[in-house]
C-alpha cells in the first residue's frame, strides 16, 4: 500500500489516473547535464537532453518510432538515453536545471498496445527541495502533488508501470510538494505548500 506522512495541509482526494504524455516532435540535443548530487535528477547523467516546452521538443522526436505491438530492443536503448527538460512552460532564460519540472523519456506501449517513446510521468521532478525543517526531501525525489496537470500527482505515482522487485524502496524514493490545494502555479516547491513522504 503506497500512501503518504503529511507535513501540512489537508491530505487531498486522488485521482489515480496517469497523465498523458506532450505530443511527441522532431528533437535536436544537448549535452547532458550532471544531476550535481541531487538523486531526484540523477536520471540526467549521461544521457541527452530534449528541450520540452522550450522549443516544442520531446521523446518521441529522438528517432522514428513507427507505430508498432513488437518491442524493439533498439528502439528502447535509444528513447531511453535522452531526457526532457522543461515539461512546463518556462520563460525566456530559463536554466534547464529541472526547476520547470524534468523527467527520462522510457520506452513502454500505449493504450492500444504499440511500443512508443514517451516521458515517465513517475520520475517527472523539479529536483531536489530540502528545507530545514524537512530535511528528509533533500535525499527523495519529488513528486508535484496539487500542482498535477489535470490531477493530483501522489505517492502511487511513483509505482506507475513499476514491475521490479524493491516496490517499497522504490516509493520511498519519493516525497510530495505541495500537498495543499489551491497552490499557484507559481510555486517552487520548498514544502511551504505542504510536504509529504511516501511510505509503503
């Protein structure tokens, strides 16, 4: 059972269903970014960068993914040696250090069954956020709660397509920021808006 230990604010009602992928277009890359530290985007070492939002650019642009039911074990090792960077939209700029939300592209089907290149919407994090007083969320990843596009974006995220065998330290990887609704989208986390560490 994956829930959550609240910092503050009211425990919000979820909506378990994923949220969908940015429409996928052509790509052009960057060197990669060295996560600094930060577990949270330590998915970005090595691997390639894809500007997202900021020039319209993302997983599914890496390479031609033509639609199809049978895995490709190139295919994968392509997709998933890029990542995106930002997912929101971000203003002229902008650093491309994850604070407009970051996240690895992974190779997985769609609803219909074909193989595609998309972002994993469970390891999508705006880094690391540590306060003082939640010093625990400096070590997690976070997880982007009421600031969810279209939903609200908890713990059992963080178990989305996971098939290993560690589920509990898996989910206690993780951490949400903000917790409380009606945050602006102007928050940057830091656990004003209230924090929660997942547990399993």
């Amino acid at each position: 059972t994956v829930t959550g230990t609240y910092a503050s604010g009211a425990s919000p009602s979820p909506s378990p269903s994923p949220s969908p992928s940015p429409s996928p277009s052509p790509t052009s890359t960057t060197a990669p970014v060295a996560s600094h530290g930060c577990p949270a985007t330590a998915f970005r070492d090595g691997k390639t960068h894809v500007t997202g939002t900021h020039d319209n650019m993302w997983c599914g642009g890496t390479a031609e993914y033509p639609a199809s039911p049978e895995f490709n074990e190139e295919h994968k090792i392509q997709c998933e040696s890029h990542y995106v960077d930002p997912v929101l939209p971000v203003p002229s700029g902008y650093a491309f250090d994850c604070t407009g939300e970051c996240a690895p592209c992974v190779y997985t089907t769609n609803d219909d069954g074909n193989y595609i290149c998309k972002i994993d919407n469970a390891l999508k994090t705006t880094g690391c956020a540590g306060t003082p007083s939640h010093p625990a969320t400096t070590t997690r990843t976070r997880l982007m709660g009421s600031l969810g596009a279209g939903q609200f974006m908890g713990c059992w995220t963080a178990l989305d397509g996971y098939a290993g065998d560690t589920p509990k330290d898996k989910c206690e990887s993780y951490f949400v920021d903000p917790v409380d609704p009606d945050i602006p989208d102007t928050y940057t986390g830091g656990c004003s808006g209230g924090c929660s560490l997942c547990i399993y």
